[in-house]
C-alpha cells in the first residue's frame, strides 16, 4: 500500500487499523511526522483547557460528569474564567479552548455571560478562541461567531447512528452533526471527534475518518475511552492505545494540513511523546495548576502537580527536536498565512 497517496480507501483504512505488522506501523507513523514536518516544520500548537462549569442536562454513558452521577461540581464565574484565560495565554498557549457541559443556567441566560467571555478574550488579550458548548441553538451559535470565536467544537464520537444511541442518551445524531454544519457555514471552523474503545468495529472507525473530511472539519481528534466511576461504563476496559496511535496517524496522511491533537487527557504529559510521534501537531488539555479546573476524561491526572503545562510539554518536545509555536505562528496557520516551515 503507498502511504504517499493520501486518498485511502475505506478497505485499506480498515487494513491498516487491523494491522499488527511492525514494519507497516513503522511506515505508517514515518510517513504521518513526515507530512506534518513538510507542513509546519518544528513548530507544535497549544490549547490551554478552561472547562468552567461541569454541570450538564445529558446523561452521556461514558462520561464522568453525566448528569444521574452523584459528582461534586463546580461553575467558575466570568471573572475567575478571564482570570485563568490570561493566565494560559502569559504561559505561551495559542488559543484558549473554552468547554462546558450543557449546564442549564448558560441556557437560561442565553449564553450572554459567554459571549462576553469571547468578546474580552478575543479583543482585549487578541488570542483565537474555541468554544465547546454542546448543542446550542442556530442563534447562539451565531452570536458566539459575532462574538469572534474562531472555533466550535462538537463531538459525534461515533458516526455509527446505533452505536451513537448507545453512548448519548436520548440525544439527537442529526441535531448534533447540524449544530456544527451550521457554525461551519457561519465562518466558524469545526472541530470533530470519536471516542476508541467503546464498541465500535474498524468499519466504523474508518466511516468516522472519512465523514470528518466530508463535512470540512479542520481539527480533527481521537481520544482512547477511560472508564468513569459512577458511570454506566464504569467496568468497561480501556483500549489499548495503539489503536489511537494509529488513527492519529491516519489522520495526519487523510487531511495533513488538519490539526489532529495529542490530547495531554488521556494518559497525561506522560502520554504526549508517543501521540507527537505519531503525527499530532497539537496539544491539548493544558490546565494552570490548582486553578480548581478538572479535566474530562482524566478530571485530576498531572493538574495540580504542574504535568499539564506549557513548561512541561516544551520540556518534551525539545527533547523530540521539536518547539513550541507561537501565538502569531498559530494564526498564520489557521488563516492561511503560513509561510515558514521552521
């Protein structure tokens, strides 16, 4: 199989998800940091994660912070999330990645607080923003686009319909996927992702793969499923991580000038080297320490004790021969400016 043609067919995504065989890795995960190394050169991208209300009105089966589960919960003000945002971006973030549940009291007051979030982060402290705000309406969505934000991310994470009934209680699969279309058609780039792990087949992974490009999402992520306490998936077993490996490189040879994330939520600063290495060109996840945020898969691993840093992860990447990018270098590539590969 050329893995210099991009075009891959279904059957051959399949093939080489199922494959076992050392050398194929080898040449699937050389050729993935080639094509980034030709696109962006040394230069790796950084979100900084402010989730700031872990309230949320769905009961997702694999997800912590699922509305039955019995949790301590937390929804920071407008002053404390400006305050954590100035302190990721002095940190050398690119982009602030504002994500929530579908807590109710933003529904009510009709996302006014967050869209003057966006508004200050945008136009005061001039950095991108990404907002994840679970299903919201075409104005909202509208509003948060006037509003400056660069980015709405929402995540299928399957794009098998019975699979999705499964994981998302009572949620709608057309609703979701219409709620990013339409922030895609409003200027807004898209972020789409799927879940390893949780029942799917290698077909439905490489339908997942291929639907990301057919709706036009410029980031693209895979996160491996870690079983939640107090969930419904509580006793099911964590995918071994070379399945995510192989899709993040997968990605990287389907769309080589997406962002594809090395999310630090899965395994931590720990878990970065090996996702880097497999063709991301983003880390994610990053959260101040003792900020009082949590992330969502992994809510506490490598928080307050500073793993999840900017200091951290250039520490890492120095060592792969590789360097933080800038904040100017990250708008350039996302706006189409990019013209150093250094």
């Amino acid at each position: 199989m050329d893995l210099k043609n991009g075009a891959l067919t279904k059957q051959q995504l399949v093939d080489l998800l199922g494959s076992s065989d050392p050398q194929v890795l080898k040449e699937l995960f050389a050729r993935a940091c080639q094509l980034r190394q030709e696109i962006q050169g040394k230069k790796i991208f950084a979100y900084g994660f402010v989730y700031f209300t872990t309230f949320c009105r769905n009961d997702c089966n694999f997800c912590y912070y699922r509305k039955s589960n019995p949790i301590e919960r937390y929804r920071k003000t407008s002053e404390e999330i400006l305050s954590i945002s100035q302190e990721l971006i002095d940190s050398g973030v690119n982009l602030i990645d504002l994500t929530m549940g579908e807590d109710p009291v933003y529904h009510e007051e009709a996302f006014d607080s967050v869209v003057g979030i966006i508004q200050t982060i945008k136009d005061q402290y001039d950095t991108p923003v990404m907002i994840s705000p679970g299903v919201v309406e075409p104005e909202t969505i509208q509003r948060m686009a006037d509003a400056g934000a660069d980015w709405y991310a929402l995540y299928q994470e399957t794009h098998n319909r019975q699979l999705f009934k499964t994981l998302r209680k009572e949620q709608d699969y057309d609703e979701r996927m219409n709620a990013k279309l339409y922030a895609r058609n409003q200027g807004m780039c898209i972020e789409e992702g799927l879940l390893a792990g949780v029942g799917e087949t290698d077909e439905d992974i490489a339908e997942s793969l291929l639907v990301m490009g057919q709706i036009g999402a410029r980031q693209v992520r895979v996160m491996s499923f870690v079983p939640q306490q107090g969930s419904p998936m509580e006793g099911c077993q964590t995918p071994d991580r070379l399945k995510e490996l192989k899709i993040i490189a997968l990605l990287r040879i389907l769309y080589p000038h997406a962002l594809i994330p090395a999310s630090l939520d899965v395994d931590g600063i720990g878990g970065l080297k090996e996702r880097i290495g497999a063709g991301a060109n983003l880390i994610t996840s990053i959260i101040p320490p003792r900020s009082g945020l949590m992330g969502v898969a992994q809510n506490t691993m490598d928080v307050d004790d500073g793993g999840r840093t900017v200091e951290e992860a250039a520490r890492i990447l120095g060592e792969m021969g590789l360097r933080m990018a800038s904040r100017e270098e990250y708008k350039a590539f996302l706006w189409g400016k990019e013209e150093v590969q250094s």
